[in-house]
C-alpha cells in the first residue's frame, strides 16, 4: 500500500491545544489536547492504549479472519473485545462491513481513554475523528481534488458527551468504496458509528443525482447528527449541522 501524504494536517490547529503524534503499524494519530491537561507523560499512555486496541482486533482477527474480509453486517459473539464489538454494531446499523468502522473505533477507544487524563480531546485517524471540546472547533472537510476542499468546515459546538466526524471517499486514499464521492462526511454520537455510516453513504453516491437518496438514508440511522457529500463543485448537506466557509 502506498503511502498518502495528510497534507490536510498542515492545517490542524485549535486555541489552547497542544498537539502529538501517535504511530503504530498502519495507524498514524494525531492527537490534540488541552495545554492544561498536557504533560510529557501523554504519548506514552496514547500508544499504549492504541498497541493494546489493536493487539486486541489483530488475535480476534487471527481466530475469526472473516471478521476482515465481510463486506456486510457480521456478528460477533457478546464476549468479543469491546473494540470488535465496537465496530460490528456500527457496522450493523450502517448496513456495511465492520472494517469499515476500524479506523473511527480506534480513535474512539484512544479518545476515550485519554478522556481519563484530560478535558479535552481530538482524535484524528486517516481522516476520522473522536471529539470531545469544551469550546466551540471548526473541523475542514478534505476532498481531494475537488476546488470545495479545504474551503468549508463543520462548526462543532461543545456538548456533554462526544462527537465523531468521519470521512470516506471514492477519489482519495487507499479505503475501499464502492462510490464516486469525493467526500462523504458523517458527524455522529460516536466515531465508530460516524465512521460506518460514511463508507454507506458514499457507497451510495456515483452521481449529484444521488445525494438526495443517500444523505437521506444516513440520516436516517439512529446516532446520526448530520451529513455531507463532495462531488466535484457540488456539495450537498443534511440534518443538524453548521457548515462555514474556511479561508486559504
């Protein structure tokens, strides 16, 4: 697998955050926090939470490796661990496999736990994000080529619990979809969830005819808070969501 380049990190920043990188095999977080939470101490507990979380999906997939290769709903047995679970419950509600949620459960199980140690938290992964803000954040769509990419942005409002915003594409990076979007957003209740529903979403979307029907159908799933789709010049939005344009 080749490896792409997250330009779209050069723009990350947020008032009173500090940023860290986090890498182990094929996943590469950055992980924002706030400064007054922040201590050297940090990455190391955020690598180990990511090695045990994937030390835990890689022997589950070792006993059960149709668990990686479904492309539809899988079930998993109730003493799974709970990032499997994670994913295959996420996976079933959005009508897709559970690989699809790998990237948005991960973060989520980092965020979470980092959630131990700090106030705030944002959790990208690939393009996937676990969020939790005490003030108001911008988070920019990047849709590869498209001239909307990096020129709008989801305003995220701060809220007792979490959010996950995450992104599946038909023209950018190595994840399978079955679609032609540029960029199918989903902000969600959890980033596992959000992450599901993207792969549907742009799954469902080969032409600006179809934005209607699939921005429809992921906001139609329980947990969903809202949805965008990217075609080119075209973009289309539904549900409860705040978009603002973004300057270069």
């Amino acid at each position: 697998m080749d490896y792409l380049e997250r330009t779209y990190r050069n723009r990350v920043g947020g008032k009173g955050l500090v940023s860290f990188h986090v890498c182990s095999k094929e996943s590469d977080l950055l992980i924002s926090v706030d400064r007054a939470s922040f201590n050297s101490r940090l990455q190391k507990i955020a690598l180990s939470l990511l090695n045990s979380n994937r030390e835990q999906l890689e022997k589950f997939l070792a006993r059960e490796p149709a668990f990686g290769r479904a492309l539809e709903p899988y079930f998993v047995p109730p003493k799974a661990p709970r990032l499997v679970r994670m994913m295959a419950g996420a996976a079933a509600r959005a009508g897709v496999g559970p690989m699809a949620a790998v990237a948005g459960a991960i973060a989520e199980a980092v965020g979470r736990g980092l959630l131990r140690y700090v106030e705030e938290v944002i959790v990208e992964n690939g393009g996937d994000i676990f969020l939790k803000t005490l003030s108001p954040r911008t988070v920019g769509i990047f849709a590869g080529t498209s001239p909307l990419s990096e020129r709008v942005g989801l305003l995220i409002q701060p809220c007792s619990g979490f959010y996950g915003i995450c992104t599946s594409s038909g023209t950018v990076g190595p994840s399978l979809s079955f679609g032609r979007a540029d960029a199918a957003v989903v902000v969600s209740s959890t980033a596992a969830l959000a992450d599901a529903v993207a792969t549907a979403l742009g799954n469902r979307v080969q032409t600006v005819t179809d934005f209607p029907s699939a921005l429809s159908f992921a906001c139609q799933v329980k947990g969903i808070l809202g949805a965008v789709v990217i075609q080119g010049e075209k973009l289309g939005a539904m549900g409860n969501i705040e978009l603002v344009p973004l300057a270069r």
